[in-house]
C-alpha cells in the first residue's frame, strides 16, 4: 500500500529524502520477514554459520589460511566464503583509505556482509588485519556472539616482515606507505581471542586441521 501524501519524503529536502526521512522526520524504513527460518536453513546445509575473525599482521598468512579452509570445507560438503581484506577494497570498499576512521568503516561494512551470509546459512572466514580491538569488537556486537569466533594468526612481526609476500613492509620501511601496521601504526593484539595460531611454526595442512577441529568442537560442523 502507497503512503499517504503527507508521509511521503519531501522534494523539497532532498537530503531528507535521501535518508528516507517525511516531512515530519519520520524515517520510513520497514524491515520484512521472510519464512525460512535460520533452522530452517542449518537443517537444509547441515550446518551452523559462523564467522571466523582471522586478525593478524600483514604477512601473518590469514588469507592463505582462509582460502585453505574454504577448500577444504568444500570437499567435505560445507558452504563457505572468504572475505578477503584486499579483495573487499577493490570493491566494496573501493572509496576507502587507512585512515582511524576509514578503517573503522571498513570493518563494519565487512562484518554486515558477514552477518548478511551468516543469515543464509553460511561459514564466513574474514582475512582482515583489523588493528583495533574495538573495531573487532564492533564486528563481534555486530555479527552477534554466537556466530562468532575471533582467530587471532599471531605469526610475529620479524617472520611477516621476512616473508613480505607483496613487498609492503619494504615500501612501508622505506616511508612510501604512511600508516603500515607493525610498521608506523600499531597493531592491538586479542588479549582473549577465542583460537590462536602461529604459521611460523605450522604447515598449512596442520593448520587447517587444528580450525577444522574447532569447528567440530563448538558444533559448527558435524
């Protein structure tokens, strides 16, 4: 059913009506329910979505891990999707730089779309450098706690800077990248992460099994 006139967003105020805002401020934006249920979708998966935050540095190999774990989950009949930080920032994230603030926005836009795929029913693996226990606790409130498990990949510095896979930390320590994690903006480590886990001193293979078990302990996976 139209909304009377009077309720209608305003020509007059573009910005208003922009924002979905009436005449009289109200913001007319109404949530719709459909009737497959979260249960619903777990009993047709048979599974239960979660949202693995892999945080670390630079180098610390979330992404492989990642992309690693979705494989493996696919052969063994799970759907998954990895939310890659670089890959995000071509797209979604595309107008964003590095700033505080920036960094913030990017965080929360990654964790609505990992709520969003939580809510069909998948696994989601973000690989996020994500430097601010703030902002991962913003994800945590967003996504909601029972859907997810902060991984912290806690390869040290001295091994991330050795591997610079994509030749970051020799720009950054050469001053042409301004505000490089570990390198001239700090990175704040979980002091509680749900799961750690260090590739320096594991195989990718032995990796993936100790997160797979994890899965199968909490009850994501059978």
């Amino acid at each position: 059913m139209p909304l009377p006139a009077s309720l209608q967003p305003s020509a007059k105020d573009p910005a208003a009506a922009a924002k979905g805002l009436t005449p009289h401020g109200l913001r007319v934006v109404i949530p719709h329910m459909g009737r497959v249920t979260a249960p619903l979708r777990e009993q047709l998966l048979q599974q239960r979505p979660v949202t693995l935050w892999l945080t670390g540095l630079s180098g610390a190999g979330k992404s492989t891990l990642a992309y690693a774990l979705e494989e493996q989950l696919h052969t063994l009949g799970f759907a998954s999707f990895v939310l890659d930080g670089d890959n995000l920032r071509h797209r979604l994230n595309r107008d964003l730089g590095f700033s505080a603030a920036e960094r913030s926005e990017n965080i929360r836009r990654v964790a609505e779309v990992a709520a969003l795929m939580n809510d069909a029913g998948l696994m989601v693996f973000t690989a996020l450098i994500s430097p601010q226990c703030s902002d991962r606790a913003m994800a945590r409130a967003l996504i909601g706690e029972h859907r997810f498990l902060e991984v912290h990949v806690s390869t040290p510095l001295d091994v991330c800077e050795g591997r610079d896979p994509k030749g970051l930390y020799t720009m950054a320590r050469a001053g042409h990248i301004p505000q490089f994690t570990g390198v001239s903006a700090p990175y704040e480590a979980p002091e509680s992460p749900d799961f750690s886990i260090d590739t320096a001193h594991l195989s990718l293979a032995d990796a993936c099994a100790q997160v797979l078990a994890l899965l199968r302990q909490r009850g994501y996976i059978r």
